[in-house]
C-alpha cells in the first residue's frame, strides 16, 4: 500500500468503519475506496475532504493525507507561538475578557492558563507573572482554593467527572488524573458516586473567605465557531457565572 492509503485504511479501521460504510457515507463505491488503500487509485482533493469530514479528521491529520497523496496541504502547522493564533487570543482576551463583568480564564487544549481579567485573578489567586504555565486544575485542587470551599465533596465528584472525560480523549490528561487519584484527592467523589440515588443537574461552586463573604458560581464554556485549526479548536474560554444576586453583586465590585 502506498503512504496515503495506509493513512486511510488505518484511520478507518481505528473507528471501526468498513469499506462499504466509508465508501456509501463519501459517495462512492468500494471498489474505488478499496483502490485508494491499496494504491490503484489516486484520491483528488474533493475526495480527500470527503473522507476527512466524514471520519473527523483532526485538521493536522487532514494535512497528512493531502500531503500523502501528494498535494500541498491547506491546513498550516500553527504553534501558540504563531501570529495568527496570538491575534486570536487577543481577541478574545479585547472583546469578551475585557467586557465579561465576571471572572473569565482563557484555557489551551491542556487547560493551562494563557490569560486572564482581574475578575479571575482575585477569585482564584493567581500571580501576575509566572514561570511555568498554571494548569487551570491545579489551581481547582490547590489547598488555598479548596480551603475556600464549602461543599468541597459534592464538588470534587463535578471535577473528577470533567477530568476523567478528558483523560479518556486526550492522553495528556490521563498522567494528571492518575496523580490526583493517587493523592486521594478523588476518593470523596468516587464514594458518592458509587452511592449516590439522584445525579443534580449541575454543582455549584460555594467559597467562603475570611472576611465572611460568600460567593456561589458556576461556569460556562466557550469557544469559536468556524474553526480550521487544531489549537484555536482546543482553546477554550472558561467563564465564571453567578447563581444569586449576592455573588453577583460582589463580583461586580471586585477590583
């Protein structure tokens, strides 16, 4: 088989597709799709965007298989580091952090902090500057966050959930749930898990701060739409959203 269709026939095969389903869902036969793997045939460029939307190829993969089959891919290889995708970020952090009243994180695809309005550096106690990037989970589990909250318990069961999602996607995750789990930081939320009669339709956030002051949030994801770019696509924007006028209020008047 020649490079494009070994790429082809190993993506299909992992999504336990076969040939007469990939070949009905592109609008072809398999006989066609069966000379693409093994190299009788040569794809053009509709048929690689065919293929790419109807097995979810990521962007860089869809760069793979225009390349293998010997045209320029369109899809750039883009880092964080990349103009565009800074302009992006600035963007986001001009026209939604900027005007968003409540605390507002901006998150790469490995939840690590690239910004942040001031709303969210009170809240969550981050510094100005630092050296390494701040994992937005190790901010969650820090001992001055936790130490703040409330219902910590009931908590721990949203976070462990969000986590373990994740780390069943993306492998970068996985590492970071085991040292949690291994921490015993989880072992609350497996317990109620395991016991519990009615899942609530969401868990709210309940700090308490030493001056008294109470807040309750919860938060909203973001991200763009009309996306062409495996970073911008993995960037997220994590929004803080009050759940009674108090906090609402206060948050408000932060700083």
């Amino acid at each position: 088989m020649n490079s494009f269709g070994h790429i082809l026939s190993a993506e299909r095969k992992s999504r336990g597709v076969s040939q007469h389903r990939l070949a009905t869902d592109v609008q072809t036969t398999q006989r066609h799709l069966s000379f693409l793997e093994t190299g009788r045939s040569k794809p053009s460029r509709e048929m690689i965007i065919r293929l790419s939307e109807t097995m979810q190829l990521s962007h860089n993969q869809r760069g793979e298989l225009f390349e293998a089959a010997g045209f320029t891919s369109p899809y750039s290889q883009r880092n964080l580091d990349s103009k565009s995708i800074r302009q992006t970020i600035e963007l986001m952090e001009k026209y939604v952090l900027a005007n968003w009243p409540y605390p507002g994180l901006i998150l790469d695809p490995e939840m690590n902090i690239l910004s942040f309005n001031q709303s969210a550096k009170s809240l969550f106690m981050l510094p100005n500057t630092s050296d390494a990037p701040m994992n937005v989970y190790d901010v969650l589990l820090s001992n001055g966050f936790m130490e703040r909250v409330q219902n910590w318990e009931e908590l721990s069961w949203a976070v462990y959930l969000r986590l373990r999602r994740q780390a069943q996607k993306h492998p970068q995750f996985r590492q970071k749930l085991e040292s949690y789990e291994a921490a015993g930081l989880f072992d609350d939320a497996i317990k109620r898990l395991a016991h519990s009669s009615e899942v609530p339709p969401f868990i709210p956030i309940m700090m308490e701060f030493e001056d008294g002051t109470r807040l309750q949030f919860t938060s909203i994801e973001a991200g763009l739409s009309t996306v062409h770019d495996d970073i911008l696509s993995g960037i997220t924007i994590e929004l803080v959203l009050p759940i009674n006028e108090e906090s609402d209020k206060l948050m408000r008047n932060q700083p």
